[in-house]
C-alpha cells in the first residue's frame, strides 16, 4: 500500500495492482492523440513469501489466464479501437525457453484481444516471435540486476510503435555491468 500510495504522489501510475479483483484486472491507460493502449498487469503464478490477494488491501494482480482474458476481452468489446497490451510476470526462472503453459497462454491472450505480450521473471532472455502477427516477449532477461549467471547479465529493451493499425516491436540487446544495463 505505501509503494502504491508513493507512486501515485509521484505522479506515476501504478499497474496491475488494487485493493480488489476488479481494480487489479482494471488495466492503465495511455494515451497519445487519437491512439490509446490499455496495460493490463498480471502474476501468472503464486508468489513466493506472498498470502493470497485480500479484499480491501492493495496488493499485485494474480488473476488465473482465464479471468484475464475475459478481462482483456471485455475491455477490447466495449474499446474496440484501443491496443491491449498485457505485461506478464511468468515464466520459470533461468529457462531461456517458454514453458508450454507460457505458449498456451500467450495464445489465448492473443485471441482475447491482447495486441501484444511483454513478460519478465526467467532472469534470462527467451525467445520472443509472433502469434497471429501480435508480438510476444516471453521474458526480457534484466535491466538492472547483478546475476552470478552469464545468461543472467543480459537483458533486452523492447520499444513498441503504436499505429491505429499495427504495434510494431524493435528491440535493444543490454548487458549488464556492475548492476547497470550497458547498451
């Protein structure tokens, strides 16, 4: 609650977490002009150390797939026009392949109406592609960490071009030296 509270005095708005169901599945909005993207946020396992979402507490999304893709999908019904992008924290630590659940799930995000798929958690890059021509990042490795693992001081920046028709996804290779992400 006080990194929510801390945030938002900051002027920055925080994603995928509330003090309910609905208000975690309630996706950022960020807009531009005519263009719009809905953030939806999501844990998409149990987190460790963590007790399960309380009501009336803030606290991180951890929806099931199902409900946010119903989510997703209602959202996109009533908003038709704007790009979803779901931002997902998944994934089996230092695997550098998605998982088989990961691929399910990317799919049904896709067909609920996501536009587009970032993920984190591996501690390594994974392989990212497309699925029905929507981008997918399974995992962008690290920004800012110190990992004793090769694989594990390497991360990707992912800069995504929102049109009225397409995002289109370019991405930067980082290292990182001493904590910090060299380009």
């Amino acid at each position: 609650e006080s990194t929510y509270k801390s945030l938002k005095s900051a002027g920055i708005e925080p994603m995928g977490c509330g003090r309910n169901v609905k208000e975690r599945l309630t996706p950022v909005l960020i807009k531009k002009g005519n263009l719009c993207v809905a953030v939806f946020s999501d844990v998409l396992f149990p987190i460790e150390s963590w007790f399960p979402n309380p009501e009336n507490r803030y606290s991180p999304c951890q929806a099931d797939v199902s409900n946010l893709c119903r989510a997703i999908r209602e959202y996109k019904e009533e908003n038709p026009e704007h790009k979803v992008l779901a931002y997902l924290h998944w994934g089996v630590e230092y695997q550098d392949i998605p998982t088989q659940p990961q691929r399910m799930q990317a799919s049904r995000l896709v067909f609920a109406g996501a536009d587009a798929i970032v993920g984190h958690h591996p501690h390594v890059v994974q392989t990212f592609g497309r699925i029905d021509g929507r981008p997918v990042f399974y995992s962008l490795g690290h920004l800012v960490f110190d990992s004793l693992r090769p694989k594990g001081n390497k991360g990707l920046i992912v800069r995504l071009v929102v049109t009225a028709d397409t995002i289109i996804a370019n991405t930067v290779d980082v290292k990182i030296r001493k904590c910090k992400p060299v380009l």
